[in-house]
C-alpha cells in the first residue's frame, strides 16, 4: 500500500449548479488539510478549483496551484503555499502527474474532461502509472461511465483499461482505494 502524500484533482473553473460540488470541493479541501495531502491543482481562484484550495488553505494544508502564463493573466491565485506559471498545457499537465502521487476529478468542465481523459490514455501507454479516480458527485461522471463501457462493448478500450479507473462517492473508501492500487500495464492492442 502506498501512502498518498500529494493528490492532483482535476475540477471546475466554475462553480457548477449543484450546492453538491461546492460541498465536495471544501470536503475534499479539507480531507487533504486533515491528512497532510498536498493538493496539486490548476492555480485558480474561481469554481470549485478556487473553493478547493480555500478549504485546503483554511484547514492548514498545503496547495501547489500549476497555471499556464495565458490563464495567470486572467485568474491568478497568489495567496498558495506554492504557485508555478507554466507556458501552456501541456507542460501544466505533465506536472500534474510528476507533482502528485494520484489524480482524481470532481465534477468539472472541457478542461477537467481533457485532463481526466489524457491521465488515462497516459495510463493505457503506461507513461502514467499512478492512479486516477472519480469523484461521483451526484452521479455527475454516469454518462462518462456508460460512454466508457460502450467503447468496451464495441472493442474502442479494453475492459481491464476500464476496471483500473476508481471510482468513488466517500472520500475515505476513495483514499483507501487510492492507496492500494497496483499498476497493471494492458496490451490495449488486443481489444
């Protein structure tokens, strides 16, 4: 088992209509204060992104917000225990995954879609071995689900792709999850 000292979350620039996300972003934010889990995020102060790292700083945690230079501009978040400017996306999400030991999603927007999504294909081609989890806030991620069992049923992903993604709606069973999963690489060729 391998502890989680640094958890990259993928989450909303905006708010989102359910009072659920604001609830599970300052749960999460306070979980990981709690815990001693540095929270690696996208370096906003807007959304859930910025109610997640208020909870986190509120609680006494530790928060590395990673922004692109263009984004910086428009919604800085100075007050972080540790923030860093990037170029562009793709450097931020290639620190996502070396800053952290796990990456998990709340319910979000395209950004957190092509965050979540890229974690996992790196997952398939094994250039990211860690784990990668769903929160299942009021069933937000279903449709996702369902699309990603489509693509098992007419052979797109292997079911073993599939079946290393967590998914979760309590954050201890989340982090006991998170903390017990074992990297198995998939010949993804062979669907």
């Amino acid at each position: 088992m391998k502890k989680i000292r640094s958890l990259c979350v993928y989450c909303g620039s905006n708010p989102g209509s359910d009072p659920a996300y604001r609830r599970a972003a300052e749960e999460l934010g306070a979980y990981l204060a709690r815990n001693r889990i540095r929270l690696v995020y996208g370096g906003s102060n807007r959304g859930t992104m910025g109610i997640l790292a208020e909870s986190c700083l509120a609680h006494g945690g530790t928060v590395l917000g990673i922004i692109t230079e263009q984004l910086d501009r428009l919604v800085e978040n100075p007050a972080l225990t540790e923030y860093r400017v990037v170029p562009d996306m793709a450097t931020r999400k290639r620190m996502f995954l070396e800053e952290s030991d796990a990456l998990t999603a709340l319910p979000g927007g395209l950004g957190t879609a092509d965050e979540l999504l890229e974690a996992l294909s790196w997952q398939t081609l094994a250039l990211n071995r860690k784990p990668v989890a769903l929160l299942n806030i009021s069933g937000f991620f279903d449709p996702l689900l369902a699309w990603l069992k489509r693509m098992c049923a007419d052979r797109f992903l292997r079911r073993e792709q599939l079946d290393q993604l967590i998914v979760e709606t309590e954050l201890p069973v989340l982090f006991e999850k998170l903390e017990r999963f074992e990297y198995r690489p998939i010949d993804k060729w062979n669907c």
